[in-house]
C-alpha cells in the first residue's frame, strides 16, 4: 500500500537475493487513457517498489502476445542474475558480490566494518576482499581527515556490472 491505494502487480518472483515484479502493460490503460495525474502515479508506484528492494520488468501486452521470442529472452537474461552459477561457488567470489550488493542497498560508501557485520567476518578478511575488489577496479579507497589511513570504500560504476 501506498499513498493510501493498493496496487496490484501482474507477477512477483521471490528468491534470497532477489524481489522481482513482472508486469505486463497493455497500451490502452497504460499509455492512450492515462492522463498527467495517472502517469505520475505510475512512476511514483514504480519508484516505491524500488524503494521497497523490487526490481521491475515491464513489458508490452502486444509484445508478449505477439512476439514472446524476445520477451522470454529478456526475462531469462533478468532472472539469471540471481540463479547459481554452473560452476562450483566460490567463497571468494560470493563474498564480493554480496559486498557490492551491500555497497548498493547503503547508497555510501563502505566501511570495513560494515562488510564485518553484513558477512560475519573478521577484520582482515573484510579488509581484504574489500582490497581485493579496488584491484579489480570495483571500488576505489577513500582515506581519513589526515590522508594516512584508508577508511572508506566507494563503489564504482563497474561494480554494478560484477553483480
């Protein structure tokens, strides 16, 4: 519930890294009768449910009744952001996207601290997975008041893409 009005989404996916919501939009009530009052309404129901950790995929009511192809492929190429890789997990690796998924839902820069209580690690593994991801180009190190300690991690715009 938002704003005081329910909404209802077509479809939802659920699993321990994602929330999804599929919606299927129809050109009538979607974009022909809406006015400047529904489509802000719109907009801000989309915001909201990012807000609220949803990712939402919307796709045309002609698209998919007519053309599916490209639809299912795009909802494949969505979906398989979340399943398990093919390949044996390796903790090394799971703990890096975990740290930018972390890195992403703060909205600031880390701290190692932050990747300590979030992984239930210690200290220096924090420190250096958090090391690890600068070298890769990840993230890059911000240091203290006095330029001597490193004390913070800011994301890149390529760590979006290791996820």
């Amino acid at each position: 519930m938002y704003g005081g009005r329910f909404y209802f989404c077509d479809f939802a996916w659920f699993n321990l890294a994602a929330k999804l919501i599929i919606e299927i939009k129809g050109f009538g009530p979607h974009v022909r009768d809406m006015d400047r009052q529904k489509y802000c309404n719109e907009l801000n129901r989309e915001t909201f449910l990012s807000a609220m950790g949803f990712q939402v995929s919307s796709f045309a009511y002609d698209d998919v009744a007519h053309r599916p192809g490209p639809c299912i492929t795009l909802l494949r190429m969505v979906l398989s952001r979340y399943q398990p890789d093919i390949s044996p997990a390796n903790l090394i690796h799971i703990a890096e996207r975990e740290i930018i998924r972390l890195a992403c839902s703060l909205a600031r820069p880390l701290r190692p601290i932050d990747d300590e209580a979030h992984l239930n690690v210690n200290h220096r593994t924090a420190v250096r997975t958090l090391h690890s991801l600068c070298a890769k180009g990840y993230f890059t190190t911000a240091t203290g008041r006095n330029g001597k300690y490193i004390v913070r991690y800011e994301m890149q715009p390529s760590g979006i893409q290791r996820l």
